[in-house]
C-alpha cells in the first residue's frame, strides 16, 4: 500500500454485441503486465467470463479453450503477457482459500482476471481496474473501466473507442 491518494480514471465503454466485448478485451490485454489485477464484476451472465476468454485467446491464440473456472475456481495459461490466472471467486469458503488456489504466486508473477473479486476482502489490491459488465438488452452490454492507483495511468493512456 503507498500514500498514494487513489485518483481513479473512468471509461464507459458500450458494448453492443459479443465482438465489441471481445475488442475490449483485446485492449485491455495489450495493456496488462504480470502483477496486474483485474476485478470483473457484473451479475451472472453479464459476461465476466467470455471477455477473460476473449482476452486470454487474445494472447495466446484464438481457438485456445478456455472454460469458465466456475467449479475449479482458477485455470491458469501462459501466454504472450507471461502467465495468466483466472479465477471464479464466488465459491469461495472464505479468504483464506485463495492462498490454497497459489494467490501468492499469482500477484508475484501472473496478471490475475478475478470474477467475484469481493471474495478476496481485504486482499483486494489498491492498484487495479475494476471492469464492470452490466446487460443493456440480450447481445448488448455496457463496460465501465476503472483503473485505480498505478493503473489510473494507464487506463487514462489507452484508447478504449472500438472500431
Ligand atoms: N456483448 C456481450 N458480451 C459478453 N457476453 C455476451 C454478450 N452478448 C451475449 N453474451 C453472452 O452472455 C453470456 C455471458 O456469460 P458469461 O461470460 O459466462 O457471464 P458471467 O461470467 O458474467 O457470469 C454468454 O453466453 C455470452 O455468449
Ligand atoms: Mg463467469
């Protein structure tokens, strides 16, 4: 944790089908670096899972699979940004199980895409961008980006307009 006063850069970002929410993804991976966090949030079915896919396909190749870790809880990847931890939280039994799912060596050494981030308490790190998924009819979605602490920069430098 630094003295850092959080100044939070935001982007909203609308997603009208599943290939802009995979254009984002894309985005979003081209700026990530091992140690990253990633917190995706947004109700069941709002596509916190399709755009870690997308992302994840995005850096290693596109037909790579890449199922949902509902019942797992982590599927880990190597890829073109170094090792990639994805985790589903939301079965979770209490904070303390993340370490049991190699936490540590995710925030050492891997860019972590957290789905339930809530999960982690206060292991949730000050530097990270939450990535808020919310339904705007059945294909359309809307994104809201917030990069906080040392992320605030980046997400401020990127280009989050989808062509
Ligand atoms: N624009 C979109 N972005 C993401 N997913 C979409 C979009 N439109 C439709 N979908 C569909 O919505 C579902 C999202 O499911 P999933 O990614 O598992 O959600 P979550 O992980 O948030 O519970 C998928 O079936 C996906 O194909
Ligand atoms: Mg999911």
């Amino acid at each position: 944790m630094s003295d850092t006063p959080d100044t939070p850069f935001t982007v909203a970002v609308p997603l009208p089908d599943e290939a802009a929410t995979a254009a984002l993804a894309r985005r979003l991976g081209a700026l990530l670096r091992p140690g990253d966090l990633v917190a995706l949030r947004g109700d069941l079915g709002a596509g916190k899972t399709a755009l870690a896919r997308a992302l994840i396909r995005s850096v290693t190749h596109e037909e790579a699979e890449v199922p949902s870790p509902t019942f797992t809880l982590v599927q880990s990847y190597d890829t073109a940004i170094g090792p990639i931890w994805h985790a589903d939280l939301y079965r979770l039994s209490g904070p303390d199980e993340v370490y049991e799912l190699g936490w540590d060596d995710a925030r050492a050494e891997a860019v972590a895409l957290v789905e339930w981030p809530d999960r982690l308490g206060p292991l949730l790190p000050a530097d990270r961008i939450e990535l808020t998924l919310s339904h705007d009819g059945p294909d359309a979605r809307r994104a809201s980006l917030t990069g906080h602490g040392t992320l605030a920069a980046r997400v401020a430098a990127a280009d989050w307009i989808l062509e």
